[in-house]
C-alpha cells in the first residue's frame, strides 16, 4: 500500500502526491476489489479520511485506533515509558493549565460515554491528581 495515502489530511497534500486518476488507481490498489468513484480530490479526500478511520490497512502502527492506543497506554503500561507514550512532560507538572488541556483532550477519547474504558478513565484522572497536586479530589477536568 503507499505509505502516503494513510497520512494525507488535506486536498493540497493529495494535488501534490498526483492527479485525481492516479490517487483513485493507488487507492483502489488498497481496497480491492472495492472501486473508487470519486472524480475530485475533495470526494478523494472524503474516501481517503473514511478508509483512515474504518479500514485496518490503513492504521499506523499496532493498534486499530486512537482510543485503543490511549487506553493500552493508560491501563497497561507505567512510569516512564507510559508518561512519554502520553506525551507528559515536566511542564504538565509545573503549569495546571498545561495538565488540564492534556487532560481534558484525552478524557475525550478514553471515557466511557465517548466509547472508551472506566479504568483508563481513573487512571488518566489519577495522572491529573497527581500533576495537579490535587488532594480534594476535583476532577473538574
């Protein structure tokens, strides 16, 4: 499969990698025997961004999304190497602000009510807590 086509998030990123013609033809090549109709490269765009987010082929890495990856991270790993898979940095600790934001993008992703996982929700908050110093249990985030 091209590696481009699972990473293009815009029409000007698919007018630079080729003609309307060719992309269909790379993107049939990745979903036969489907076909493609689309005969623009906003409609190209549209099956692109359907086929990153519904067809496995065209996920990055391991896990099949985003809120999975999150919540492998959340419950199964800790310390170090969890932090840095989250993106937590010394300046989530120092800024409350900076923990909240974090928090709150990932709480989006990982609670329950978003198709997510309680667990992962708990511990996500427990990481907050603690970058907040929180002791009164807010979890406003």
């Amino acid at each position: 499969m091209p590696m481009d086509l699972p990473t293009i998030q815009s029409v000007h990123e698919l007018e630079q990698i080729g003609t309307v013609d060719e992309i269909r033809q790379r993107l049939e090549l990745a979903v036969h025997p489907l076909r493609i109709d689309a005969t623009t490269y906003p409609e190209l765009l549209a099956v692109l961004q359907t086929l990153q987010t519904k067809w496995l082929d065209f996920h990055q890495g391991p896990f099949v999304s985003r809120q999975a990856e999150l919540i492998f991270y959340l419950t199964e790993l800790e310390g170090s190497v969890r932090n840095r898979l989250l993106g937590i940095t010394d300046a989530h600790y120092q800024d409350k602000e900076v923990a909240k934001k974090w928090c709150r993008s990932l709480a989006q992703q990982v609670h329950s009510d978003k198709g997510g996982n309680d667990a992962a929700y708990r511990v996500l908050l427990d990481l907050y807590k603690v970058m907040t110093d929180s002791e009164d249990g807010d979890d406003d985030a």
